[in-house]
C-alpha cells in the first residue's frame, strides 16, 4: 500500500466504466472468490447472537403490541418493493418507543445509486443500491449518502431466497450485496465490524461482518417473534456498551466536526503545506483517531484530512493511507481546544490503518527494528516511523488479563498499568521521548472525553467486553488452533510523505530516487538484517519534501508488510538467510509482485529470497516506468507496446519466459530513450548485471563457453546509478509522457488483471487458449475431513467438492497517472502473486442438525487460510520445514481443505 500523496482528484472520470461492469461475470467471479470460505452460521438463538456480539449498555426492555408491526407485510415475488411501506411502517414501529436521540429512520433506497464511499476512488468500485437503508441514531438519513447510513437491508420476496439456506449456490448474488454494503459501511465509518439485515419472505436473517469473515444468525420469522427480535437488534445497535454511536463503531475514532475541520485548514495554512486545499476536498469525510505508540504506550491523536489509497476488499489487511496532521489540542471541559503552551506548526504525515494476519510480524515491528539499528545519520533511503502499535495486542493483552484476574480471584489491577508493562520496558533505543504530555493509550478510546467523564467513572479496570474488538475473533470462537486465520488492528505513522514514481517531472529524478530507495535497501539489509522482499513500484517513491538536516534525499522504499528479520546482532550472510527459512512458507515464501518478481522465484522451486532477488526486482520496476512514461523503443517497437509484451498477468511461468527473452535480446538490441543517452547506458548496464546473474539463461545461450554466473550486488548496482548521475551527456528535463495505455485500461473491479481482460475481451497468446486460461486461474486444492470442533457449540464445514484456489490481486494501486490525466484503472497496476484465494465457486450449504454455535454456512464456510494457496503444478511452491508450521498443519489438516 503506497504511502504516496499523488492526487486522484479526477479518478471520477472513470465513474461510467463501473456502471458498464457492474454485472459482468468477472466482478461476479471475483465477489465469489472473496466470500467463498468466509461465511459461517451461528446456531445459538438470534438473542443469543445480539447478546454475544452486541453487549449493551442500557438493559432493553420491550415494548408492548410490537406482535403486530408487520401484519400488512405480505411480499409478492416480483413485486418487492410495493411491499415495502409496510416493511416500513413495521420497522419504524419497532424503534418508535426508543429516546429521540438514539432513534433510527428507515427509507427505501433500492433505486438510488450509493458509490463508493470516498469521491476520489468511487471510479473503481461499482455502485450499490440497498433495499433499505437506516439512519444513524437521532440523524436524518437525507441527503442519503454512505455517511448517514448506519445500516442497511436487502430485502428477497420469499424464504426460498435465503442465501444461507441450502439455495445459496443459487442465491449468491444475494450474499454479494450484503457483503458490497458491509464493505462500504466499514470504510465510511472506519468502523470494526459492521451489521446488515436480509429479510427474506417471512423470515429475517441478521449478518454480522468484519475483516476476516462474516458470521450469520439464524432465521426468524417476521410474523411470529421478529418484531421484538428487530427492537431487541436496534436497541443493542444503537446503546453499544463500547463505541459511539452504534455496535460496530471503533471507540478511537471520532468523525472531523466543524470545528475540527476548520482548525485543520488553519494549521494546513500556516505550515503552508504543499497542494493543501486541493487536499480537503473531501475534509467531511475525514476523523480524529488515536494511534497507540507502543515504545512509550502513549496515545497521540490524529486529524485524518485525506484518503490517499485504500484497499477495497472486504476481507484483507482493509489498508488505508491518510494524509494527516497531528492534533495538538486539549481537551477542556468535554472540548477539544488550542492548546496555549503548543505554538510551533504541525506537518503534514501519513497515517496507516491496516488489518494485519496474526500470523504475519507487525510492519511496526520491522520499523523499530530500523529505528534501533540505523543511526538518523546513516539513515537514507528509508522512511520514518513518528509513532504506531498493534492495537489489538494491546487489547488482547488486557482481556487475558481481565480473564486471569477473574480465574484467579485476584483483585483487579489497572489495566493499563497491565497492558503497557511489556510495551514500556522494550522502548526502542533511538526513539525521542515526546515533546507533549501524552496520555496513556486506552483501546475504548477517549470518546467519553465528550460527556465529561473520565475513563475510571465510565468503566471497570476490567476489560468490559466478552471479546477483544481490535482483534477479530471469530475463527476462534469455533477453537483456538484457527488462531491463524484472524486480523489484528494497527495503526502506525509515517514522517516522510512521497510521490509514486511515475510521476516524475523529469527521469533524472526517477533514477535519483531509485538509487535513494536502493541504498535505503542496503542499510535496512546490512545495518539491521531487515529484508524487505516486495520491491514494486508502489513501494517505492520520490520524496516530496527536503531532509530537515539539508543532506540530500530524493527517494525511498516503504512499506514493510511483508519483511523477514534476522538475527538482531550482526550475522553471515547465511545465518541471516537460515533465519529466513524458518517463515511460514504458506504465507511468507516468494512474496512480491508478479510483474516485478525476479526470474529465479518464478523458476524455481527450493529458492530462499533473498537480496539479489530485490535488486532484480529493481530493474523491473524501472524497466515499467521506462516503457510506459518515455519516448523509448527497442528495434523500432514503441516502449508500450514492449511493456504489454514484457509484462504478462496472472501467468508466472509465461512471465519467466518474457524476462529471459527480453534479457536475451537486450543484449543484442538495446532499449533506446530518445534524447536520453545517460539513462539509455543505466538501462543496458543494468541489464547485463542481471543477466550475467542468471547462470541457467547463460548455459542455455551459450553452453560450455557460458561464465559462471556473477552475483548481483549492492555496490555493482549502485555503481550503475553513479555512472550514469554523473554522466557528462545532459539528461533532459521534464520528459515525462503519458502512458496511451492508460486509455483503454479500466478500473478496479477487485480481480486480478487476468480475470480483467477475460471480462473485456482482450485477445492475447493467453487468452485465446481456454484450457491455459483454467491453468493459470487455479492452483490445487485438497479435500476437506469433517471433524467435531472442540466447542460443542460449534459446527464442522462440510464441502461436496475440494476447494481450487485461484489467483488474487493484491491490495496495493498502482499510481500510474497523476498530474493532469486520471487515475489509472487497475490493468495497469501489477499483480500481486504472494497471496491468493480459493475458487470461484458460488457457497453451498450445509445439512441442519449440527448442536455448535458457529458453524460455516456453506463453503463459504472455512477456506484455507488467505495465503497458503498452492500453484499448479508447473509452478509448485517450495516447501520449507518449519516446527511451527509443521505444528499448524497437524492441529488443522483435519478441518481446513
């Protein structure tokens, strides 16, 4: 995910494509893939259902003659929405006795378009339209956009149109639509979880989604028991116990109100921050959040004023990249005020917000690490990391507390005297102590702060809820050993802010930044054995503003996602790659982006990457920006048309095959940038450095007389960058060009690039062969045992058929077009090969009769965890022995496919 400030302000320009796509079979395909394995049915009764997830904070009383809200509710197939008054009516009956303030509204929006909830990348999402969509509390619902809709329902005009039900193989596009306004109401309102309504004939169903799944109630009739069930839902709903205003809500995040906002412009005024008012354009839809700084286990808010990137799948990492500034206010009597002792400006930073695998180390982790080994003025090529924490270890911490305390019959202790003791004594070395006051972290948030209160009148020093919220935690409701599958809240923030590459003013400044970025490679490898192992052009950008110490700085690579630590002590070379063997090969093994993965991951099988992989990567992504942004051609080929042969998606083993032909041929006829003769000699020198690595190529091409391969370096790849900086021949000066392709590329549906082009048509060597296009869009799978879950309360999945994993595009966009051309639609952003998802397959359900609580409502039900995905044959995944792995494998093999 891209730390980057480009400007997306006319990505809007592509609003018409979502609509032509909107029901195309690639969108429905991909929605398949996301939700397959990810839907599980609880058994426990509805009540049972709210009181678990939704503990309240007012008991609920119902309200009397509620048995007949719904009696003119009588839904024809066909003919839905003419029933809707009543439905309704119904509805708004059952919240009529609620206090005015906690009030919903309910209005019938099956015929209004709701776009994505964020202006600037509603052109890579298609539309939704809800049956029904329902207020905030005490809010109107008009004008009616993402932001005034706390909830939704999906109303089918029978009871054979419940998708959970044994018809879900039919029914699927029913369960897309939740899941579609799930999505949106989670970003709209940063929220942890949302809730959503299908109303199916008679009979309602309530859905509850977060990151990593979504868990579904029971049905219950409308006509029988619904009505006091719908009062009981709303009333939780509306009086969570955590959070404001609604169950769901994150209690550190708080909407930006007016005053909020207009203190925002003024500090962006006077820090005269660059490009500011075209960056609060959307200033309203902007929040107040406090990130936890786990070195100090301090809380320093945030003003979130601009959404940079975001990942739209439903389930994943949800990353989102802000522009930010830090909120120097007080509080003062429930108020946020100036705060008269702060007077120097604020700077603009980067906030990122992401849903991390348990099983992956933090990126903050990795940041740390950086920080504590790299002295500030050594550090070059690399971001720095203000503040930032997992915020659902910090909660777990304190509900294992909580948990031990009541076990114990011990007298409770502070908790966050208990849930900072590990974060405070491992301080990293390196790291400034703040120059405010800052108060300690608490993950319920300071919202309370509005009413008045203080954290110890509102709640116990114990942890309030049944489970954490930061965490997800509903695979391990069915048993602890699915601990694997569930997302961990973090939040982090970043000093440096930069531009994609391919918005350079002139190539001289790529090159500067590339260089920047592989020094930065070089000292997080050497100084603090951090290998960064997802070189792409996302993750690698030109600075935007100056080094406060005058050295000079012009690039640098960022996000550490998907890092590997070694040793923390100076190590060999080859302990520091032993200490790589031991990662999760299902989850952490030849990560990277497709288009940029060196040739050896992508041919062989028993390869560790390692940096001779990264710097190939290098190549690539300056190859990318060459072909696409400059006036550049190969034997008289156009560099577009050599990057649409160069770049193959969705096809690992056929994008070998391109890289080594284009090594080959570059030999004999360089890449040649018209008036550029400095970047020109980088290209063809670099070229042979990498083709010189690849010993196999060389035997091939030459047999016997082939030399021994020559390692790629830091300092022979370096030495490239120098020459050609300190060329004689003059470099030009604003030669960036459009890239044409850009022109007949689409937006986002959320695919791989694959499944894009098959949706428009495109014809390619790939394309026109069926049987290649199968082979490429699914791995093995395996069959699924059943076996009784632990919890006696919970159900097994059960799956007629074995699940086949199919290739997944990763979260990062592609920042491909800025300046004055709009936002580029995903088939021009690489494919991500280091996670996928299983098959596309609509759910199918399971028989009744199981006595557990959570149970898969079909296979929708567990799929294998995101990750540990197998290719096809021809380009199996390198098995690695791992203790642990092996450990995981034997605790799961009996459950997951």
């Amino acid at each position: 995910m891209s730390l980057s400030t480009c400007s997306h302000s006319r990505s809007s320009t592509w609003s018409n494509t979502s609509d032509v796509h909107y029901q195309s079979d690639a969108v429905k395909q991909g929605w398949d893939a996301e939700l397959r394995g990810r839907i599980r049915e609880y058994t426990g009764t509805v009540a049972q259902f709210i009181d678990e997830f939704m503990p309240c904070s007012t008991p609920f009383t119902p309200a009397a003659n509620l048995n007949n809200a719904f009696v003119q509710y009588n839904p024809q197939p066909g003919q839905e929405t003419q029933s809707y008054f009543a439905l309704l009516a119904g509805l708004q009956r059952v919240v009529s006795s609620f206090p005015s303030h906690k009030r919903l509204t309910f209005a019938s929006t099956s015929k209004t378009k709701l776009c994505f909830p964020f202006d600037d990348f509603k052109g890579h999402h298609h539309y939704t339209e809800p049956d029904i969509s329902v207020s905030l509390p005490g809010k109107g619902i008009f004008p009616v956009s993402w932001r005034n809709i706390s909830t939704v329902l999906e109303v089918k005009a029978t009871e054979a149109e419940d998708p959970f039900s044994h018809n879900g193989k039919t029914h699927i596009r029913t369960v897309e639509q939740l899941a579609k306004n799930a999505r949106c109401l989670l970003l709209a309102h940063g929220l942890l979880c949302a809730y959503v309504v299908g109303v199916y004939g008679s009979r309602i169903r309530i859905v509850r989604f977060d990151h990593t799944c979504a868990i579904v109630s029971k049905p219950i009739s409308l006509h029988l028991d619904g009505a006091r069930v719908l009062s009981k839902f709303y009333w939780h709903f509306t009086h969570p116990l955590v959070g404001c205003p609604i169950s769901g809500s994150d209690p550190t995040v708080l909407p930006l109100d007016i005053a909020s906002q207009k203190w925002v412009k003024e500090q962006l005024e006077k820090a005269n921050a660059k490009n500011w008012k075209s960056h609060i354009r959307e200033l309203s839809k902007g929040r107040r959040v406090e990130v936890y700084d786990e070195s100090t286990g301090c809380c320093r808010p945030y003003l979130l004023y601009n959404l940079v990137d975001v990942n739209g799948r439903l389930f994943s990492r949800a990353t989102t990249v802000w522009r930010a500034i830090e909120d120097t206010r007080i509080w003062k009597d429930g108020c946020l005020v100036a705060d008269p002792a702060c007077s120097s400006p604020v700077k603009p930073q980067i906030v990122k917000d992401a849903w991390r695998q348990l099983v992956r180390t933090a990126e903050t982790k990795f940041y740390h690490r950086l920080q504590e080994k790299i002295p500030e003025e050594k550090r070059r090529g690399l971001p720095k990391m203000i503040c930032g924490g997992d915020i659902g270890d910090f909660e777990v911490r304190w509900w294992n507390a909580t948990r031990s305390h009541k076990e114990q019959s011990a007298p409770p202790s502070s908790p966050l005297s208990s849930v900072h003791s590990d974060d405070t004594s491992t301080a990293q070395a390196g790291s400034s102590s703040p120059s405010r006051n800052y108060g300690a972290f608490c993950s319920l948030g300071s919202a309370h702060l509005l009413r008045g209160h203080q954290y110890d009148q509102c709640f116990s020093v114990d942890f309030p809820l049944p489970y954490p919220q930061h965490q997800t935690y509903s695979w391990r409701i069915v048993d602890p050993k699915f601990e694997y599958l569930e997302r961990s809240h973090t939040r982090m923030v970043i000093d440096d802010v930069g531009r994609c590459l391919t918005d350079f003013t002139s190539t001289r400044e790529v090159v500067q930044a590339m260089r920047d970025a592989i020094l930065g490679h070089e000292i997080a490898w050497k100084d603090a054995c951090v290998l960064h192992r997802d070189v792409s052009l996302g993750n690698i950008l030109i600075t935007d503003e100056p080094r406060s110490d005058g050295l000079p700085f012009f690039g640098f690579i960022h996000d550490f996602d998907y890092s590997s630590m070694g040793p923390a002590e100076s190590a060999s070379a080859g302990e520091k790659m032993a200490c790589d063997r031991d990662e999760d090969v299902s989850l952490k093994e030849r990560t990277g982006t497709l288009y940029y993965m060196a040739i050896e991951l992508l041919e062989k099988q028993d390869v560790i990457h390692n940096t001779e992989h990264d710097l190939e990567s290098f190549y690539w992504v300056l190859l990318w920006v060459i072909l696409r942004h400059t006036d550049c051609a190969r034997n008289g080929r156009p560099g577009e048309a050599l990057c649409t042969d160069l770049f193959i998606p969705g096809d690992p083993q056929r994008s070998m095959r391109e890289k080594n032909m284009w090594l080959q041929m570059s030999l004999k006829i360089p890449l040649v940038v018209r008036g550029n003769e400095p970047l020109t000699k980088l290209i063809a020198e670099f070229n042979r450095l990498v083709f010189q690595r690849d010993g196999t190529l060389m035997e091939a091409l030459l047999g016997s007389l082939a030399p021994s391969a020559v390692s790629l370096t830091y300092q022979s790849v370096l030495a490239v960058f120098d020459a050609a900086l300190a060329s004689e021949a003059e470099w030009p000066s604003n030669d960036w060009k459009r890239c044409a392709l850009l022109d007949s590329e689409r937006h986002n549906t959320g695919l791989s690039i694959m499944e894009e082009r098959l949706a428009l048509g495109t014809t390619n060597t790939l394309m026109a062969n069926p049987s290649r296009i199968a082979s490429a869009s699914r791995g093995r799978g395996s069959k699924s045992r059943k076996k009784h879950a632990t919890n006696p309360r919970m159900n097994n999945p059960v799956r007629s058929e074995p699940v086949q994993p199919a290739p997944r595009l990763g979260s990062k966009r592609n920042h491909d077009a800025q300046g004055d051309d709009p936002q580029p639609p995903p088939g021009s952003r690489p494919e991500k090969r280091r996670r996928t998802n299983a098959s596309m397959g609509p759910p199918q359900m399971l028989p009744p009769g199981r006595s557990e609580a959570l149970a898969p409502a079909s296979t929708l039900g567990p799929a294998a965890p995101q990750g540990p995905r197998r290719r096809r044959s021809d380009a199996a995944q390198p098995i690695r022995q791992s203790p642990r792995l092996a450990a995981r494998r034997a605790s799961t093999s009996d459950w997951i496919a």
